[in-house]
C-alpha cells in the first residue's frame, strides 16, 4: 500500500537507524537480506564481552524504533516493527566468495540458530529473543524474562529462551523501565510454576500478567498451559 519511492526511503531510515545502535556497540553489520540486518560481535577484533554489547545494540535499536515510529504516526504513517534474534556460539569468519567477489561474514550454526530466534518472536509475540548461550555470556548485566524450552532445526536438544527487556548499567536509553522491570520478576515466577509441571497454577499466574499489562506472551503461554491441562 506503500508507493516504492516512500517505502525506499522509510525502509533505509530503518536501516541506518540499526546501524548506528551496532556501530556504537563495537559491532560488524554483515549484510543486508530485503530488510533484515545480519550483524556480528567479536571479529575481526576480539571483544571478551561480545554477548552484551549485541544486547546493548539491540536495546538500542528497540527504542529508537519506538521514537522513529512515533514520528511516523504523527504523519498519519503506519509504523514498522523490527523483531530480533541473538545467540552466542562459535563460527567461522572470514573472506568467503570468488577472485571475482569477495564478502568477510559468518558462516555456521550459530548463524542458522540466531534466524529462528528472530523467527520465534512471532509464534510469542516478543521482540528481542536471545538463547540461553548468551545469557550464560552476559545474563548478570541484562533483564531477561524466560520465555519458554524450543527445539530448533539441527539441534537434538530444546534449550530455554528468554525476551530480552533491558540493561543493567544506569544508561537511561537502554535501562528497563519499572514496567518491565516487574514483568520480568512476575514471568519468572510464572514460568517456574509451568516448568514444574504446575499448570494450572501456571495459566492462572500467566493470566494476572496478561490482564495487568496487556502481555502478548504471557496469553501465549496461558493457552499452553491449558493445552498441557487437556493432553
């Protein structure tokens, strides 16, 4: 619905608008796939702390999104929303191409995993996924909230995710706010009740957050747990 020159333009705002919150963060941006940004941490340089920095990007990116698309709906224009996956995992890097055309990326599992997780944020209404290898990087310095165990193409086991809220370091921009900071106490209580097998205490805890905060994920986990009640 969108005439192609506008949507060039709002769609390269987008871009540079993620960009940005990488380069700040130490990162490399790989490629650009239609509208979707892939981006490294830690080559070529090294950088011990690679898994916050990307959750620091991340953080960025979300509220910048929030103030650019603001903009856009004071203009009568629908807003756009970036969903985001991260993980944290060995792969290889380097110039992989011909004489003719050469391109310095990633290559591996790693990258594979970090996609589904950007696919994932639709099936739980989140927006920033993150697994549980990077929150074992930098899980102390973030606030997370659990999501759920998934299993992934070409991973045997399920491994837990969680949505990613904010950061702890005082930084006003990227700090979770007192929201969510209580939406990730509560979904942590209410994910250990489904864990344990508790669900219809589980639902019941699910259904309070949802109703106080209007929580996508939490009607989402809600309704699993009355499909775990009826098995």
């Amino acid at each position: 619905n969108t005439p192609s020159r506008e949507l060039l333009e709002r769609v390269s705002s987008y871009l540079k608008l993620l960009t940005y919150a990488i380069k700040e963060e130490d990162g490399t941006v790989d490629k650009f796939i239609g509208d979707s940004v892939m981006a490294f941490w830690g080559a070529p340089v090294l950088n011990q702390f690679h898994a916050y920095h990307a959750c620091v990007a991340a953080i960025k990116s979300k509220r910048r999104m929030a103030i650019f698309n603001a903009e856009l709906e004071a203009q009568s224009i629908p807003p756009l929303f970036v969903r985001m996956g991260l993980h944290s995992g060995a792969v290889l890097c380097g110039n992989i191409g011909s004489m003719e055309r050469l391109s310095y990326t990633v290559m591996g599992d790693g990258v594979n995993i970090a996609s589904r997780l950007e696919g994932v944020n639709k099936d739980y209404l989140t927006q920033i996924c993150v697994s549980h290898s990077l929150f074992k990087e930098a899980g102390e310095r973030l606030w997370v909230r659990p999501i759920d165990k998934i299993a992934v193409k070409g991973r045997q086991n399920e491994f837990l995710i969680y949505e990613l809220m904010g950061i702890r370091n005082g930084d006003p921009e990227v700090d979770a706010t007192e929201e969510e900071k209580r939406l990730c106490i509560l979904t942590k209580d209410a994910y250990t009740l489904y864990s344990s097998g508790q669900y219809a205490e589980a639902e019941l805890a699910y259904m309070a957050i949802a109703t106080e905060f209007n929580d996508g994920l939490s009607k989402v986990m809600a309704a699993k747990c009355r499909e775990k009640l009826h098995a």
